[in-house]
C-alpha cells in the first residue's frame, strides 16, 4: 500500500469514528481532568481531539501486524508508514508516545496515576481483561476508564470482558455513540 493509501485511510477513519471522537475530551473539560491514557492510537484523530483539550496524554501502540491482520493493513510496512504518519500528526507538547505492547508499558506506568484510560487495542477477551486489570490500578477515583467496540457484533468477547468487569466493581457501564463506553471509578 502507498503513503497516499494510508493517509485515505486516516481520513476515511476519522470520518467514520468522529461520532464518539468528542465524548472522553468533553469528560475531560467537564471534570478538569489533566492526564490520560490511550492504548489503541491507531490513526491519531481519538487522540488528537484529546490533546486539543491541553490534557497530556500517553498514546499506547506498538504499530505491529498481529495476525490476521486488519483488513488493509496486513504487512508491517504499511504500519510503520501509519506511525510515521500519525506521529506527525500528534507532533503536540502534551503527547508521549509508547510504540509498545500495553503489558510492557504497564510495567513503566504502573506507579503513575492519572485521571483515564481508553482501552481500544488488541480485540481478545484476554488482552481486554489483562488491560481492565493493569490500568484501572492506574486511574485515580473519580477517573474513568472507557472501551471501544462494545456490543460490536464482531467482537463479542470485549463486551463479556467489560460486563464482568463493571460488576466486580459493582460499577455502571454508560453507553455511548459508536460502541464507545465508559466506567467512572469510585472504589
């Protein structure tokens, strides 16, 4: 695939995704939140509309091909061109970025606290889980945790992760537009 490609799929993505691209920075203007997580960058607009808030951010994303693959994106050359693309494109004082697994850098952020996690990496049940239970450490009380592609008939492993979750911490999912959801920590 070609630069020119890529960037399509940028644009396409953000047109796609831009119903719930609004939902974490308006939580985050509402309730003066100043530091976040986002595993799962993937094109960068997410991130982008939160760094437009002046919230810093970890961005989380190894930019590897897992197989299968996602469909376009099936050959580590296309993703190192994606990351080379969206790193320009979060070229922002408040941004950081891990081009990691989220275990390992987990294992780097385990003793910082902040105020959210969006969790929309690698779509197994396990990895989804493994996520839920790292980071949740990590979000201050009164912080939220947000997923994407709940109720996603494709991934219908995400959605039972989440539920068994929220009810271990006896906890409210609130649905919002495009699979997005999110979790307010109060224990």
């Amino acid at each position: 695939m070609n630069k020119g490609e890529i960037i399509n799929i940028i644009a396409d993505t953000d047109t796609n995704y831009a119903p719930y691209y609004d939902v974490l920075p308006d939580l985050i203007n509402q309730r003066g939140y100043t530091s976040g997580i986002e595993i799962g960058v993937f094109c960068g607009g997410h991130a982008e509309k939160i760094l437009a808030t002046g919230c810093n951010l970890i961005g989380i994303d190894p930019y590897k091909n897992y197989e299968p693959g996602m469909p376009l994106m099936d050959n580590q050359d296309d993703w190192d061109v994606l990351h080379e693309i969206v790193m320009l494109r979060l070229k922002y004082d408040n941004y950081m970025h891990h081009r990691y697994d989220s275990n390992k850098s987990y294992e780097l952020l385990k003793n910082a606290q902040f105020d959210f996690v969006f969790i929309d990496g690698l779509h197994t049940y396990e990895q989804l889980t493994t996520d839920l239970d790292n980071y949740e450490k990590s979000i201050k009380t009164g912080g939220v945790i947000a997923c994407h592609d709940y109720n996603h008939p494709t991934f219908p492993d995400l959605t039972t992760a989440i539920d068994e979750f929220a009810a271990k911490h006896n906890a409210k999912v609130i649905v919002c537009p495009l699979h997005l959801i999110y979790i307010e920590k109060t224990w």
